[in-house]
C-alpha cells in the first residue's frame, strides 16, 4: 500500500486597497476579492479551488476586514475556512499567519486575484515540492514558451534568467518553518522600497547585479538565494500558462472571464 499524502493547510492572502484599488474602482466592487468572475466572487472562487483538492485541509483567509470576507462567501466562510487579520504587507500576512495565527507549515500560500487555481495546478504544485524533500521552499512558475503557446496576447512581467524567461504564479509551498525567511526578507525589501541601497547590502550587490542583468539562470538564482536567505528554495515548473494568470488589470479579466467561457 502507498503512504497517502500529507495535508496541506493553505493561506490566500486576500487584503486589498479598497475602493482605491484600480480594479475595484474600474468594476465597481468595494474590495477587489468581491470582484466576480464567473459569476462568483474571485475570494469565494479561489477557496472552493482549495478545498477542491485531496492535499488541502483547513484554509486561512488573511484579510484587512472579515465583514469582506463574509460578503464574497455570502454569508458565513465554509465549513474548514478560518478568516485572519492581515498586517501591513503581505510577506508581514504571512508570518503573522504562520507565527501566530495556525498556519504553520506545510502551507500553501496563494492570493484571492490567482482566479483560475484549480486541483490539477495545486496538485502539480505541492507534487514537486513533496519530490523535493531538500525544499524548504518550493515556488511556482510558468516559462514564457508555456504561456506563449496557449495565450500570446497575455501581457505578464517576464524575468529574464539566463536562457530562461520565467514568471512566478502566486503558489508558494513552504514546507518547513524555515521557509519564513524569505518572507522575512521580502518583508524587508517592502519597508526599505524606497532605500535601494539597503537592499543591496543585504542581498550582496554583485549577485543582485547579475540577476538583474539576467546572467544567471533559473538555478543559480534559486541557489543565491537560498545560499542568502539560510534556506533551500526550488522552484516548480507548471505545464499550464494559466497557473500565472491573475487578475491584476482589467486585459487580465477579460482574459479569465473568456478562458471561464470556453471551458463551460
């Protein structure tokens, strides 16, 4: 007989800007996560995804205000959904969640605006980091050839890595407690956006040069930082373009609303 899976707690890190929120004002919607998709709320949608799924046990919903929460569920959050207070920022939600508030690890960390998560991508995405037991972190991410080939008129930010050119997909797998680290650094780099200087300094100035001039690939950046942030991240390829689409302008939505409309 084969061991079954482990359980993953999963984290969609739902806090917002409000009615200031470029989609939310374009949609008319007072938080983003109410914005349907569908017909359904993109919080509510992006939950029954997880819940969907045989790895995922109990769901944390981090959000600014849970009356929100409520509204894109309709009323009370299923059954096995706990909604949490965000902080500041969003590396700052996640440690909150994990140190504090029940989310310890394994937890899969995703956003309210990832519309079209779905099983087979959460599978995929937990698969490779359960392949790889050395992973402290595993990250999704779609290469350019993936997302090309199914849907060139999607504009997404690319980054160049070596021969590689990759984009993350808001699904991040921290296996082990000392996954916090890079969410402690992105932390850092949210409060000192505006002092470059100090990023610098943290990450080392020549690896941070060479990754942004694209010189090195997929994995040696991975290995910089992990040899950097005391952890081992990897990352996971996904084979489906739309594990990177999200939903963060309104091209983004209408691309979703029609991907929805030809799979019904």
């Amino acid at each position: 007989m084969t061991r079954p899976a482990r359980k993953w707690k999963a984290l969609v890190l739902a806090a917002g800007r409000g009615p200031d929120d470029p989609m939310a004002r374009a949609f008319g919607v007072t938080h983003k996560c109410l914005l349907k998709v569908g017909g359904k709320p993109m919080l509510a949608r992006v939950v029954s995804a997880l819940q969907s799924s045989p790895r995922i046990g109990r769901v944390y919903v981090s959000i600014e205000d849970a009356a929100i929460a409520r509204e894109a569920f309709g009323g009370a959050p299923p059954a096995g959904v706990s909604i949490l207070p965000s902080a500041e920022s969003a590396a700052a939600s996640v440690i909150r969640a994990v140190e504090t508030q029940g989310a310890v690890p394994p937890v899969l960390v995703t956003t309210a605006d990832h519309a079209l998560l779905d099983a087979a991508m959460i599978e995929h995405v937990l698969a490779g980091a359960e392949s790889m037991p050395d992973a402290d972190l595993a990250v999704g991410m779609v290469e350019r050839a993936v997302m090309e080939a199914a849907y060139p008129e999607a504009l997404r930010t690319w980054m160049k890595l070596g021969e590689d050119s990759i984009s993350a997909c808001n699904l991040f797998a921290f296996s082990t407690p000392r996954a916090l680290n890079a969410a402690r650094f992105w932390r850092d780099v949210e409060k000192n956006r505006k002092k470059p200087w100090r990023i610098a300094l943290a990450f080392g100035i020549r690896p941070l040069i060479r990754m942004l001039l694209g010189r090195d690939g997929l994995e040696a950046v991975f290995a910089e930082l992990s040899r950097r942030l005391k952890l081992t991240a990897r990352p996971v390829l996904m084979p489906m373009a739309e594990a990177a689409i999200d939903v963060d302008k309104p091209a983004d939505y209408e691309l979703v609303e029609r991907i929805l409309r030809e799979r019904r």
